[in-house]
C-alpha cells in the first residue's frame, strides 16, 4: 500500500518537473526557439486552439521564425495571438501566406525580467510538487490504523527524500535556464 502511494506519488512529480522545464522553455532567450510558441493558444473559429495544431513553427535563422498556417484565413488570428502574448515581446508581420516573427536583440533590463519571471514559474512548480506530497502524506495517514506507525514514519522519510529529489530537479533546471537568460 505504501510503495503503491509512493509509486504515484513518484510519477505525479515527474510530470509536474516535466512540466515546469517546458514552461521553463516557453521564456525566451536571445535566440528564436520555435517552443516558445508552444503554449500560444489562438482563437480559431471561437475556440482556443493550440498554435502547433494551426501551423507549422521553424527557425530558419538565429533570431527569425517562420510560422506557416495550414489554414491561410486563420493568418490574422495567429498574429494577434502572438502579439498579444506577454512575455515574447515581437511584433509579428504577415504577408498573405506565413507569419514571420523576428525576435529583438535582449536587453539588460528585460534579460533580468526574464528571470524574474522564470523563477517565479519555478517557484510555483514546487509548490504544485508540495501540493503532491501533502495529498501523498493524507493518503498515508489513512493507512495508520492498518499499518504500524513505524511503516509510516518509514513512508513518509521516503516521501519526503521524493520530494527533496523532485524539488532540486526544478531548482537545477531553473538554475540552467537562468544562465541561458543571463548569457549575453
């Protein structure tokens, strides 16, 4: 029962990581990375739609991307879209068949917002990863009366070594992109 918990528990938090790394990914850096358009949703035909299931995203060049819908009436949308987006800061050109973003050069001032931002999506990320835990830690106090206290003290010593492991996993990845922000 408590290695079934911890199993759980173990893979919930691998996804909450896996998380965090791609909105991580979705924070720009000096270079065009077609990922950062990966959670831009587009308000195709009243729904929002995921701009990866409108077009296709590439990067050509260092600082360009080229984003070619397969639907050439949702062009407008897919711009707006863009623009409308807080922490991408371009202003996309369309001209009647693809959308071209072209990213501007980072500055000091908005590299450090940059990772003020990331370390905040960070910090959200172990909370979700505590969230966890907390839920795994309830499920393993319903146990108390059918198992001995001992095995749950053992529990949630393993629990908690889960955590710290899932929590530094998040703290290294917001470490590598804060050194991807701050390189110039």
């Amino acid at each position: 029962m408590i290695a079934d918990v911890l199993a759980e528990t173990g893979t919930r938090m691998d996804r909450a990581v896996e998380a965090a790394k791609e909105d991580f990914a979705t924070v720009r850096t000096g270079r065009a990375n077609p990922q950062l358009f990966q959670k831009i949703l587009v308000d195709y035909y009243g729904s929002p739609t995921p701009l990866a299931q409108l077009a296709s995203v590439n990067s050509p060049e260092a600082r360009t991307v080229i984003i070619t819908p397969y639907d050439k009436s949702a062009l407008k949308d897919i711009e707006q879209a863009i623009r409308d987006q807080p922490n991408i800061g371009v202003n996309p050109t369309n001209d009647g068949n693809i959308v071209r973003v072209t990213m501007p050069e980072l500055t000091e001032e908005r590299r450090k917002e940059y990772v003020k931002l990331v370390r905040s999506k960070g910090e959200d990320a172990k909370v979700h990863v505590r969230g966890i835990r907390r839920k795994a830690k309830d499920d393993l106090d319903a146990f108390k009366s059918e198992i001995g206290e001992d095995e749950i003290a053992r529990g949630e010593k393993e629990l908690d070594a889960l955590t710290r492991v899932h929590v530094d996993a998040i703290d290294e990845a917001l470490k590598r992109k804060e050194a991807e922000l701050l390189e110039v």
